[in-house]
C-alpha cells in the first residue's frame, strides 16, 4: 500500500481540451503535465473553436501560477490544492518501448506515466484520460488509468424525465382543472411527492384524466392544452409538454431529450415560428462533429458545401413543417422569406457562438455532442429575452471524447432539475413512423 497519501495525476490533453479548469479538480493531490501535452496543446492555441479557447486558458492560467518560479518540485495550484509540475521528455522504459512505439504523442504520456510510478514507489499513480484507449494501454502496463469524471451526472437512467404519471388521483380535481380558470393552487392536491418547478404530470383515475403543469412562478397546478405550433400538432401526451414549455415565453430554457423520431427538433421549429413575432431572429445550430474522424477541411466543395451534410437534417424538418399547407397559404412561403430575410439563420454552432444573443430563440440541435463547459458558454451568453432550446439523444453521442454521463445535455437536465427558468421533457415514444419505430427497438 502506498505510504503517501498525495497521488500524482497524470493529465492526458484530451483531460485539457475538454475542461481547461481541470488542474483545480483534483483537491489536494499533485498534477503532472508531459511536456508532449504543452506541445500538443500549442497546436490548438489558434482559432475560434471550444478546443482552442481551452487551450489558451489553461496555458495562461499554468503561465499564471508560475509566475517568475521555475517548475522544479512544482508550483502550488492553491490553498488546500496540490502542486503542478510539467514533466520533460525521458527515455522510454524498456517495458514501455517493447510494447508501443516512441512516435505517438499519447506514447509519451504513458511513459512519463509509467516513469513516475517506477520513481516514486510510495505514491499512487493515476493516468487521467478521456481516451479509453489510451486507458486500455495503461491498464495493460498496470498503471491505474482513470476518465475524468468531475462532470459526470448520475445513472442516466435515472435523470429526470421532466415528467410522471399520478394513478388514482381524485376524480373531483380532474374536474376542477376541466374548468374555469382551469387551474388549482398546489395545496389543493397532494401529489405522490411534491412537484418541481414547471414538472408535468398525467393525473388519472378510472377513465378521466388531465394534462397539468407546476407553474414555478405561481405555484399553481395549470391544465396543459394540446396547442398547436405553426401547423404541427402533438401526438401525445409527451409532446404537448414539451409544446408546452417550447411556447411558454416565461420559461427561458427548455431542454428535451429522446430518441431519433420523437419529434425533439421539429416541435422545437415549429414552435419558433409559432413565436417568431416575439424575437428578433431563430437561431437554428448544431455542434460540428467530423464524420468517421474526418475534419471538415477533408471534405470537398466551400464552406456551405463542407456544411451542408450536417445543416441538412434542420432543412428536412423545416420541409415537414412547410409541407403541412397547401401552396396558396401564406405560412409556407413565409418560411422561405424568413430564410432569405435571415430572421431564421441555420448555422453550425461555432458560426453563431459569437453573435449576440439578445430576443433570440435559439435552438441547439444534437447537444448531446456538446460538452457541459460549451453549454455553460452558450448559456452564459444569453441576453435579454432569449429563449434557449437544448434538444438531443443522450444514447445517441458522435464526441469521441463523451457519453451518457459526460456530455453537456446530460449535465445541464440533472444541474438544473427544479429550477424555475428551466422545463425538461423527456420524449420516449417515437412518432416518425412503425418501421422506425421498430428499427430503433430491434436493430
């Protein structure tokens, strides 16, 4: 057993790039930063995207905490932290070298890994990756590798749906939401536990029921309409929350979840144009996530041809939403003009990050992909009467570097679980047709 109860972590770049305040994460134990990570990190130092503003800041805040110090021994992170020290290049172990060739970058961190371990046999070790192959390696050497995980939300399984089902609730206040003014103070009903704010619910009893939200402002139990939103109307129970929510312009953040079918992008849509008139423009984004691998430089063609695989699903749904009216409404042409007027922008994310984001309905598509430090930008961003739409498939991740636990949707529904400004819905049943619906279960 170790004699010392400070562990040395090991920092792979992916740890960096992901979350660039991860050196102050780790209480009171040390952090080792290879050398081949500094250079690694240089190379993303230039451009305007989430890897290359984290690596500028960790880079000034290391520069910060050494001030004039040189790194020999390390510098202190901080009252009650550990010490941060950049390891320079050895000579591979000849364990390491017979395994894995000197030519990868993630090869020197194993061996400055491996290195430490072999020299400080009173402490604990830790290799800290968000490259499970890398993890594989390390393992395989015997030298404890972890992901980090200081964003991890609980059980996935176990977020909050938004939503739940009350049996046996008492016939006469199913009645009373049926009427004038349809509404009940929460004192009035005791629920199988008590409500969050804007927490939606299904309150049945034999064959009557009723579709009711918690007002977080009011505290009033409020029947929920089946509203329709620029000709889309909802399918289910679900969906008319989450129309719901997507139309309530006193809820700023709605966030939904589900998987492909259930109708997250397109309720969102039709929902801005049902409300465009009360913003400025729609905002209308997806994270860029290269296919198999490939960055969008590989790809042939400008930049809206480079673009438009990953923008063309938004225009798909904008065709159903257009598709509802005949040719001679107005409602359909309009969508065209408000694409030509740029009111409705469709854009990768990084394109529309910088723009100012005041009485705008922004809607992010396939969050899922997005990290919970780029969640937090996007929403800190937010001005003045903004509404902001968080859709995607936590199950369904393109980030080599995220899952279930780590990506921002994730992080954002548990964070803000119970908060007034916030409505969640988790959509389950799929509504695009049988056959996909029975892909999605089967295949």
């Amino acid at each position: 057993m170790p004699t010392n109860t400070i562990k040395k972590f090991v920092l792979d770049t992916n740890v960096i790039l992901h979350d660039s305040t991860c050196v102050y994460q780790f209480k009171d134990n040390d952090i080792v930063i290879p050398i081949s990570v500094i250079e690694e990190l240089d190379q993303f130092k230039r451009g305007s995207g989430m890897l290359n503003y984290h690596a500028r800041e960790f880079l000034r805040a290391v520069d910060t905490l050494c001030g004039s110090k040189l790194f020999n021994g390390g510098v202190s992170i901080g009252e009650e932290k550990g010490r941060l020290s950049i390891c320079l290049q050895q000579p591979f172990h000849e364990e390491v070298a017979r395994n894995f060739d000197n030519k990868k970058t993630d090869h020197h961190i194993l061996n400055t890994a491996y290195l430490l371990r072999e020299n400080h046999p009173g402490t604990e070790v830790i290799l800290v990756s968000k490259d499970v192959n890398l993890r594989m390696k390390a393992k395989a050497l015997g030298l404890k590798s972890e992901d980090y995980t200081t964003d991890h939300v609980r059980d996935i399984r176990e977020l909050y749906s938004g939503y739940r089902v009350e049996e046996n609730t008492d016939p006469g206040i199913i009645d009373r939401l049926h009427q004038e003014p349809f509404e009940l103070d929460a004192e009035d009903f005791t629920p199988s536990t008590p409500f969050r704010p804007n927490e939606y619910a299904i309150l049945r009893c034999d064959k009557k029921s009723v579709l009711v939200r918690m007002d977080g402002a009011s505290r009033k139990l409020k029947k929920v309409e089946k509203p329709t939103a620029y000709g889309i109307s909802p399918k289910n129970a679900e969906q008319s929350f989450a129309l719901d929510a997507l139309l309530n312009d006193e809820i700023p953040l709605v966030t939904i979840t589900g998987k492909a079918g259930t109708g997250k992008t397109l309720l969102a849509l039709a929902a801005a144009l049902e409300r465009r008139e009360n913003y400025r423009q729609i905002f209308i984004a997806r994270p860029n996530v290269p296919l198999s691998n490939r960055d969008l430089g590989y790809l042939p063609g400008d930049v809206k041809s480079k673009l438009d695989p990953y923008m063309q699903p938004l225009y798909d749904n904008l065709t159903v939403i257009q598709n509802q009216f005949s040719h001679h409404d107005k409602k359909k042409s309009r969508i065209k003009e408000l694409l030509e007027e740029e009111k409705i922008i469709i854009s990768p994310l990084p394109y529309i990050r910088g723009r100012s984001l005041v009485k705008i309905f922004f809607i992010i598509d396939e969050a899922q992909n997005l990290t919970p430090h780029e969640v937090k930008t996007i929403l800190t961003r937010a001005g003045e009467n903004t509404k902001i739409v968080f859709a995607g498939d936590i199950f369904q991740i393109d980030h080599p570097y995220l899952d279930g636990q780590s990506n921002g949707l994730s992080y954002l529904v548990e964070k803000m679980e119970g908060q007034e400004k916030h409505a969640h819905i988790d959509l389950v049943k799929g509504e695009r047709s049988a056959l996909s619906e029975l892909a999605i279960q089967l295949l």
